[in-house]
C-alpha cells in the first residue's frame, strides 16, 4: 500500500474564499464520488482499507508496441504534467525546477536550466519559449536554456501556461486569465470570472482554436479574443449541484479534444460533452463521473470513468459505440486515441494499447515505474506518442 492515498489541501485565500486541491491522481480515485455519499472521514478510511493493486492477466499481443527511446528528467515530477511539442522539440519540467528541452525523435537534451521554486504547471511550449508556473506563483518564461522574464502573478496555477502567437497566456485558480508579449513579458490583458470557492488542483483546460483562446472557467468553456480577452462566447457542460462546494464542483478538466470545429471536454465528475467553437453552440452533453480529461479522432471521442470503465461516443451526437470493464478497479490516464489505437497508462506503471472497434486490449508493456504516470499520453504522430512518468522519464512508444 501506497505510503500516501489521498492529499486534500484546504488553503485559505485572502477574501475567506477556501482553494481546494485534488492531487496525486495516480495513487487515488473516485474521491468526489465516494465523499457525495459518505462523509470525508469515512470515505477516506474506506479507501485506506480497500485499495489494492490490480491484477494483470496474461495477454497475446495482437500489435506491436515499443519504446523507442527513454530519457531520465533528473527528478520526480509530482505535479499533473503536460507534454508540449513542437518543431521536432519536446518540452517538460520536474518538480524541482529543472525544465528541458528534448529532441523529438531521439530524446537527446537539447537544453536543459534549473529555475528557482517548485513547478506546480507546465510546459507550455511553441518551439522556442517554453514557460512553466511555480508554487510561489511565478510564471517563468525560458528561450534557449536562459529565463527571458518571469511575473509574479498573485495567484497559483495548476494549468499548464499556453505558449501560442507569440503569447503566453495563464490560467489562475482565482478564475482568471492573463495574457502576456511572450517576447517582453507585459501584461496585455486580464479576464476576471467569479465562480465557485473550490477548484482542482489539477490541469485545467486552456488552448487556442484559430484566433480564439478556449479557456475552462468552473462549468463553463468560453471563447476569448486573444487579442483583447473579450469573452465572445460561453457553454456550460455541466450545472452545479448540490448542499456544499465539493458537491458543486464540477471544474472543466483537461486534456480537451479538438476534432475541426469540435472542441469536447469533461466537467469533472459530472459530463462530457462536445461544442462547435466556431459559435459557442454546445452540441451535446452526457453523464460521465471521471476526473481524467478525454482523447478524439474522427467520429470516436474515449473517456475513461473514475472506477477504470472505458467509454467511446460519436463526437457528433454523443451516442454510445461501446463500454469496456475490464480495467474497472484500475487507475488511468486520460486516454489518447490514434491511428493505432487508444493508449492509456495504468497506477502501477504499464502502457496500453487498446482496439478502437471494442476497446480490448492489443498490447501492452511495463514502463519501469511503479509510480505511475505524470502526464496522459500525447501523441506525436499517427504511430508515436510519448509519456512523462512520476519518477521523472520521459518515453517515446511506437506502434506500426
């Protein structure tokens, strides 16, 4: 058993407004849907008393999966970590501060700087900047190996930073969002919601389709103008409900899937749901209690479900195509569905690959870490992606 299942952080903001954090996902799940029906005490004995580590049946591999190369980060990365890439780089962070740049195709350090504080978000990446938030609410913005500016922002921040049209965009757990000159670091704009007294200590959603800046505020996606921060749409996936915040928080979560104008997302613990982000008009939305965000290719968006069911809909008008239950006990990452397949990682540290048709599994493998994973798989092209584990690699699988 794990030495620790579960951190509930409650801090105490400057207006009397609480800030809660869910964190280390890969040793716990199904917290808020325990806690709606029992109280927090006896839900978390409940979990102290039943956790186990998964069985793993014998498989004959129906497709190949490899590793094509590993490289080791230099320290654990604790943090719900997102994987950028661009111009054949990869960028990532451990949580000690130390943030490289990696060649793609054979994850060779291209650059490499240890920065001051703890990362608590990141990487964001465009190919030259790369920009990673701190838990003294420092956003940190590196070029070649060298910090070109940093902001303190009066607020922390669990959502990897947005390196995109020669911007820096944040996502702020007081529900805000700033933008910055990636080249200067001034300010340009700050969009300001209220919401609700909680929020996940998890990567939110905050992404960029076309001109617009797609950014999750509780329940809600809106579109900014990325030029202004002018709001020019919202769409509510979920309504929150219930007697108390952690009844009623229902944070969009990511990684959020684009398919053309189709942008799906998951309401933590409440929906998943597609809207056209060329209007703001929200297409669909159905009940899904998972934490973890979702993949799309095509017509198939996956979600993964807090106790291991794997669920596949249409993107167009959230049908059901097909459940799988046999990962249900396990932990997952978010999934990510390709050419090949969809791979997800497990808790207790193997790589999946999955059929499209029904969800079985056609291969999988050992990572080396018991620890799970840091990041949900990303992918590079239609045969590689790559995953950061909490021990602090990162890992480029091929499939042909």
């Amino acid at each position: 058993m794990k030495s620790t299942l579960l951190k509930c952080l409650v801090n105490q903001k400057p207006a009397a407004q609480l800030n809660f954090a869910l964190t280390d996902w890969s040793e716990f799940w199904g917290l808020s849907r325990l806690c709606r029906a029992f109280s927090l005490s006896l839900c978390v004995g409940l979990l102290l008393s039943s956790c186990s580590t998964p069985k793993v049946a014998p498989l004959v591999p129906k497709q190949d999966l490899r590793a094509v190369w590993s490289t080791d980060l230099g320290g654990e990365v604790n943090y719900p970590a997102s994987v950028a890439l661009a111009n054949g780089r990869i960028a990532t962070a451990t949580s000690s501060g130390t943030v490289s740049v990696l060649n793609l195709s054979n994850g060779a350090v291209i650059w490499k700087i240890k920065i001051k504080g703890v990362v608590t978000a990141g990487v964001g990446f465009d190919g030259e900047r790369a920009a990673v938030m701190t838990e003294n609410n420092d956003l940190v913005v590196i070029q070649e190996g060298k910090i070109i500016w940093q902001q303190n922002l009066g607020a922390q921040s669990y959502t990897a930073p947005l390196v995109a049209g020669l911007r820096v965009f944040a996502l702020l757990a007081d529900r805000s969002v700033v933008a910055f000159d990636g080249q200067s670091g001034l300010k340009l704009w700050t969009q300001q919601k209220t919401g609700d007294a909680l929020v996940l200590k998890q990567d939110g959603v905050l992404a960029a389709y076309n001109n617009t800046l797609l950014a999750g505020f509780g329940s809600k996606l809106a579109g900014l103008d990325s030029l202004t921060g002018k709001i020019l749409w919202e769409a509510a996936l979920a309504n929150p409900r219930g007697i108390n915040d952690l009844e009623r928080l229902v944070d969009l979560v990511g990684p959020m899937a684009r398919v053309r104008d189709t942008v799906c997302a998951r309401a933590f613990q409440a929906q998943v749901g597609c809207i056209d982000a060329s209007t703001g008009k929200l297409i669909w939305t159905r009940p899904s209690f998972g934490e973890e965000g979702i993949s799309a290719l095509e017509n198939q968006l996956v979600t993964i479900e807090s106790n291991g069911q794997i669920m596949s809909w249409r993107v167009n008008n959230g049908e059901r195509l097909w459940d799988r239950a046999a990962f249900k006990g396990h932990h997952l990452t978010a999934p990510l569905v390709s050419d090949k397949g969809i791979f997800i990682g497990d808790a207790v540290g193997w790589v999946y690959l999955l059929s499209k048709d029904d969800g079985s599994v056609i291969n999988r493998m050992p990572i080396g870490s018991t620890r799970g994973f840091a990041s949900p798989p990303t992918p590079v092209d239609s045969q590689h992606m790559v995953i950061v584990t909490k021990n602090g690699s990162v890992t480029q699988y091929f499939t042909p």
